[in-house]
C-alpha cells in the first residue's frame, strides 16, 4: 500500500510513534495501484494478490485499525475492503461497548451435568 517515497506525514496528526507501523509494512515496495482495485469484488484477482501480501505482514492488526479509524474509504488495507471496513464500522456503530461479548462472558455455559 505504501512506498518510501510516501511522506508520514499524509497520515494525520497523531504522532509519529502512533505510525511506527508503517516502516514495517510489508506493502512497502509494492506498486500502490496493486491496492487499488477498480473492483472491490471478492473474486478480483487484484484483490486476492493484494490480501496475499497484506497476509504475509506483521502490521496487518495496525494497518487496519488505522483504516479504519480513518475512514478510509478506499482500497485494502489491512487485507479488508473498503466495504468490509464499512461492514466492521457498522457492527461497531451497534455494539460501540462490546455488550454482546460481555453477554456472552456473562451468561453460564449450559452443562448437562449438574456435578461441580
């Protein structure tokens, strides 16, 4: 997604320690268009090669937090769609406090056996 020659500083305002991410991204190098698909279909080829090397990256978790957390609209980053990151937004938007998996801790494991 990034090549060197992309200034840090397109990447907002937060501090350069909140992008240390983005020298170890494995897209580094890459051609950007590869990124950029004119289709965001799940059967795209260019999708598929951009997800094959957004899998090999070990900043995958940050690179798609920070999409979305940017509403980036466009493009994979961190091996999501633009749709898919609308899809995540979304679900997050419903549940912004994560009270589905807190119901969830909370409610007891049905056990057949009465035992302790």
């Amino acid at each position: 997604m990034l090549t060197r020659s992309v200034p840090f500083s397109l990447f907002g305002t937060e501090p350069p320690a909140a992008r240390a991410w983005i020298r170890e991204a494995a897209c580094i190098g890459e051609d950007p268009e590869l990124f950029f698909p004119l289709s965001e279909q799940e059967d795209d080829p260019q999708v598929a090669a951009a997800r094959a090397v957004c899998r090999r990256c070990r900043v995958l978790l940050a690179c798609r937090s920070w999409a979305l957390e940017q509403g980036e609209d466009a493009g994979v980053w961190g091996g999501t769609t633009a749709g898919q990151r609308r899809a995540i937004s979304r679900a997050l938007l419903d549940d912004p406090a994560g009270e589905r998996i807190r119901r969830r801790r909370r409610e007891p494991e049905s056990d057949d056996d009465p035992s302790p």
